[in-house]
C-alpha cells in the first residue's frame, strides 16, 4: 500500500554566513517572495521554507504543488524524496521514490554513453546486471544509435537530455516527484517521449508535481495545493 | 539509554544501507579515478612513477642524512610513505566528502554513508597503484619478502577500519564547520614529521622515543602493516592500540552519526 502522510511539517535552514541583524532580519521579514526569515533558539538566522503542512496522499492520488518561487514547492519535493528530515512534524512514505528532477546529474562529459549509462543507472538505484540487459533498449528509445560509444561531450545538449531521459525512465516508479512537465528534444523524439511519460505517470501509484502553471494541474492532477512563502494556503 | 540505543541504531542503519549499496560506491570511485587520468596513456600509474621518484629522492636525501644502510632504510621508507599516502588523502578527502557531493546529496536520497565509502574507495585503488613500488624496491635491493607479509593484511584491514571512522567523523563535522578542513590538514602535516616515516625509530634517544612512538596512534596504525612486510611482528602494544581505537572510534562515530546524520544535507 502505497501514501504519503505528512503531519505539521516544518523545514528551517540554518543560515551560517549571515551577519545576523535583528534590523537586518525585520527587514528582510518584509520581503515579498522567499521563505520567512526569522531565527532559532540557538540564535541563528534561518529561513522557514516550510511550515506546518499536513498532506495525506493515498494509491491513485496525483498532486499538483502551485506556488510563487521561492514559496516551497522544490523543497516540498526534497522532503517527499527523503534528501531533507523534517525539522518538525513528521512524514510518512510508503514506497519507493523516483524524482525525475536533475535527470543528468552524475553524468560524465568525458565518458562514453555507455559508460554513463551505467554510471546514472548506478545513482538510481539500478543493478548492474538489470542495467547490461536493458542497454540496447535505452539506446533505441533516445536514438543515439552509434554515438554511443563516444564520449558524452560530443553530443549535442538534446542528445544528452534523450539519453537522460531513456535511462531515467527505464523502470516503473511506485511514487513519481516531478518539477514541472518534461519536454525532452526535437520534435519527433518529443512525441515518443510524452507517450512514455504518460504510460509511467498512468501507471504511477502516486504523482507528486510542482508547477506554475493551473492548466497542467487541471489536465493531470486530482488534487491541488498552493504553497506561499512555505505555508499552506490552499488546498 | 533507550534514546542512546535509538540514536545508534540510526545512525548504523544509514552505514548498513551504504555498505549493502557497496555497488554505488564502487561505480563512482572507479568514475573518480577515470575522470582524473581520462585520455593519459599511463592513466593511475602515472601514481606509481611519482611515487617512486619521490622515494627515489627522499631515500636519497635522508639515507645519506642519517647515514642508514639503503638495504633497510629504502624498503622502510617505501611502505612507511604509501602508507601514510593513504592515511593523510584518505583523512582530508574524508573531511570534504559530504561538501564535495553536495550536488547528489541535495537531489537524490541516498545513504549518507556512501559518499565516504566512495572516497575510502577511490583512496584505496590509488594506494594499489602506489603499492606496486613496493615489491620492485624489495627486488632492487634483493630483499625477499619475509613470511610475516600475511599478517600485513590483518594490519591493513584494521588501519581502513580506524581511517574510514574518522573520514565518517570528520566528513560530519568538516559540513558543518568549514574551517576544520584547513586545521585537519596542517595537523596531518605535523603528524608526518612526528611519526617515523622518513625517519627510523632507532634514531630516537630513550626517553623521546615513548611520546614520540607510543602516544602516536598513526605510529601504531602504520606499524602493524608495516613491520610484517619488514619482516619483524608488531609489538602488542600496536595491536591493542589498533583494535581499541577502531571499537571505541566506531562505537562514538555510530552515536555521533545518528545524532547529526539528518543535518547534514541542511548544512550544505
């Protein structure tokens, strides 16, 4: 059974290299995008980037996450993946993440497709043998075709997103964390690709994504939040 | 007590998590390797030969200097200066291995616990370069490899064992103070010179010799890897201090750990 809950969650950071002024910190206080500013009981600056959310998401359930910059939707995101802990409240999730945020993180410019493939295979949490055994269909599915025994920074910057997104997109996510819709390559490839994004997120037990924009919510989600400077004002 | 347990407990779950994911670790340590000898037709044995000049040149200097034998000094200095390679790049890549992967610890959930494991990794194949000079200084000097060698291995085990708490430790607090690197280093730096490396310990007078030799964990932990290879068995005093440091440094790094693992992607 696959839910998220999540009960009063707070997330603060600790600013270190501020100079922290009391008038300084009234003023920034007035800001108008940005978490609140404020410090805590140890005197340091922080920025509440969140506070008290309550969400409960169950099997089926696909959230649309509206908010300014800087109003806590990627750090929403972060917490859902497990990168932050709860500074207060708690949250729950049942199953496993995928994010398909920094789709070339880890990448190696200086390494061949190949190589990366394994490489971010790895940092996804693929094993070897499964990765070896899905290969040929990864390079298919972003049409590098022999380009892939050479180095990655010969490729152009859509090649680069197609091979990403081949590997990324490779197993079926339980629950899927997604910053706004993927729009991958040239035309032709944009076609394939959406339908395999549609498959997964159809098949997805739960879809969490953040965006600006009202119409996507509209289209795929069944359930909306607005976040403002961290805190929940609509649900 | 029930919170101590509590607190332990995660912190050894996140170290369990990396060490079943020993894999990843792997993968990106060899990638490390890779990216920094990428198109150098010698790749890491570029390692070997800088090393072996180097002892080329402090034998050279410091033999005469003190006036010892080549046939010992050169082999004591070989492994003694591999050894404390891997000691001191270890240490100080362990105090930046969180800050180093900040990009990944920010994006993905991961056990915390593998981006130390990745730089003890990436440290130990580069040490594996470094050992190879080690034999061919032995076959210079005719210097068959004493029986003793196999216990080495028991000696290696227990120094990767002591270093990879303290990168733990260290990597913990380095994120959080960030001047901390800095010190670490210059004390490294000092502790080269204190602990008998370039220099044997027969050199020292009486008296010196117990400060100097004795209260130096890094004399101990060298020690029981390379007197084996030199053919003459560690004192008991080296093994205790070994073993003792590994349990007790875990037994604190695991509590340490589990109280501060979750601040860790918040301070970088």
């Amino acid at each position: 059974m696959t839910n998220i809950l999540i009960n009063n969650l707070c997330v603060e950071f600790p600013i270190y290299n501020s100079t922290t002024g009391r008038s300084l910190k009234n003023h920034l206080m007035q800001a108008v995008t940005g978490g609140l500013m404020g410090s805590n009981e140890q005197g340091h600056v922080v920025v509440k980037a969140l506070h008290n959310i309550c969400l409960d998401l169950k099997e089926g359930d696909r959230l649309g996450v509206l908010g300014h910059n800087g109003a806590g939707k990627s750090t929403l995101l972060r917490v859902i993946s497990g990168v932050y802990a709860p500074i207060g409240g708690s949250i729950v999730v049942n199953g496993k993440v995928t994010s398909l945020i920094g789709l070339s993180l880890g990448m190696d410019s200086e390494a061949t497709g190949i190589e990366n493939i394994y490489l971010r295979g790895a940092l996804l949490g693929f094993n070897r043998s499964w990765l070896s055994s899905k290969v040929k269909e990864i390079v298919d599915f972003a049409g590098i075709g022999d380009f892939i025994e050479m180095p990655l920074r010969t490729y152009s910057t859509g090649m680069q997103m197609r091979l990403a997104f081949s590997i990324a997109t490779m197993q079926q996510p339980e629950i899927l964390v997604m910053d706004e819709w993927l729009t991958v390559g040239d035309a032709d490839f944009q076609e394939k690709a959406q339908q395999r994004l549609q498959e997964i997120i159809s098949k997805t037990s739960i879809l969490v994504i953040a965006t600006h924009s009202p119409e996507l919510v509209e289209r795929v989600c069944n359930k909306m939040i607005r976040l403002e400077r961290g805190a929940l004002i609509a649900a | 007590m029930v919170l101590m347990f509590k607190i332990f407990k995660n912190g050894w779950l996140d170290i369990f998590a990396a060490l079943k994911g020993y894999e990843l670790a792997g993968v990106l340590g060899w990638q490390d390797i890779r990216q920094r000898y990428r198109r150098s037709s010698l790749g890491p044995f570029w390692l070997t030969i800088s090393m072996g000049v180097l002892i080329g040149a402090l034998g050279l200097v410091f033999g005469n200097l003190f006036a010892s034998p080549m046939k010992e000094f050169l082999p004591f200095l070989t492994i003694g200066l591999i050894l404390w390679t891997l000691i001191t790049t270890a240490v100080n890549e362990g105090c930046t291995g969180f800050t180093a992967a900040e990009a990944m610890i920010k994006q993905i959930s991961l056990p915390l616990f593998t981006h130390i494991l990745r730089v003890l990794w990436r440290n130990l194949i580069i040490f594996a370069h470094n050992l190879v000079v080690f034999p061919l200084i032995l076959l210079v000097f005719g210097v068959p490899l004493p029986a003793t060698a196999l216990l080495a291995i028991v000696g290696l085990v227990l120094l990767i064992l002591n270093l990879s708490w303290m990168m733990l430790l260290l990597g913990v607090f380095c994120t959080r103070y960030r001047d901390v690197p800095q010190i670490i280093t210059n004390l490294l730096q000092v502790c080269f010179y204190l602990t008998p490396i370039i220099w044997m310990p027969n050199l020292l007078p009486k008296r010196a010799s117990i400060l100097l030799l004795h209260a130096n964990p890094f004399f101990h932990l060298i020690e029981i890897v390379r007197a084996p290879l030199l053919g003459t068995l560690p004192s008991a005093l080296s093994w205790q201090v070994g073993i003792v440091l590994a349990i007790a440094g875990w037994v604190f790094t695991i509590i340490f750990y589990g109280r501060f693992r979750s601040r860790i992607a918040y301070w970088l």
